[in-house]
C-alpha cells in the first residue's frame, strides 16, 4: 500500500531536499514543505528539486515564496498533516 509522506525541510535545505528524494524510490507519495524561500541554493538543491518534480512530489513553500512550489499558510499546513502516514521534519 502507497503511503503518504510530508517532510519539513528547516534550515539543513540541501539535505532535507536529498532525504525527501531518497524517500521516492519506495514508491510512496512525498510532498516537501519548505520552510522560507531557499537560501543560496547549490546545483546538488538545484538538482533535488528538479529530480523531485520529476517524480509527482508535491513541492511547498511555508511562509514565503519560491519559485516552482507552492504557498501555504502554518494554519493549513497544521490541517494537511493529519493526512499524512508520516511526517519527517529535517
């Protein structure tokens, strides 16, 4: 069975991006939430992002704006992990 995966990408952007990655290749659904615009982003970020698009991962911005991922508010936020299998704040 599919699960659906939310991850919380804070401060450690390039990792998170590459951990939330590395959570597709089981075949589950995983949406990023990124916490603030990305900050000075690395071709490896640049290329987490770009491969994550690539396979259906829903790609969010929590309090700000960045190109290619859609805001959300904290409020809706909170509403939308309750429908999650599992949320992995990085």
């Amino acid at each position: 069975m599919r699960k659906r995966i939310a991850v919380i990408v804070g401060p450690r952007q390039g990792e998170g991006l590459r951990m939330a990655l590395g959570l597709t290749l089981s075949n589950d659904q995983v949406d990023v939430y990124l916490r603030g615009p990305l900050r000075e982003p690395s071709e490896q970020t640049r290329m987490s992002i770009e491969m994550l698009r690539e396979v259906g991962a829903g790609l969010y911005v929590v309090e700000g704006s960045e190109e290619g991922f859609s805001p959300v508010e904290p409020k809706e936020l909170a509403q939308r992990l309750l429908g999650y299998d599992l949320v992995v704040p990085y």
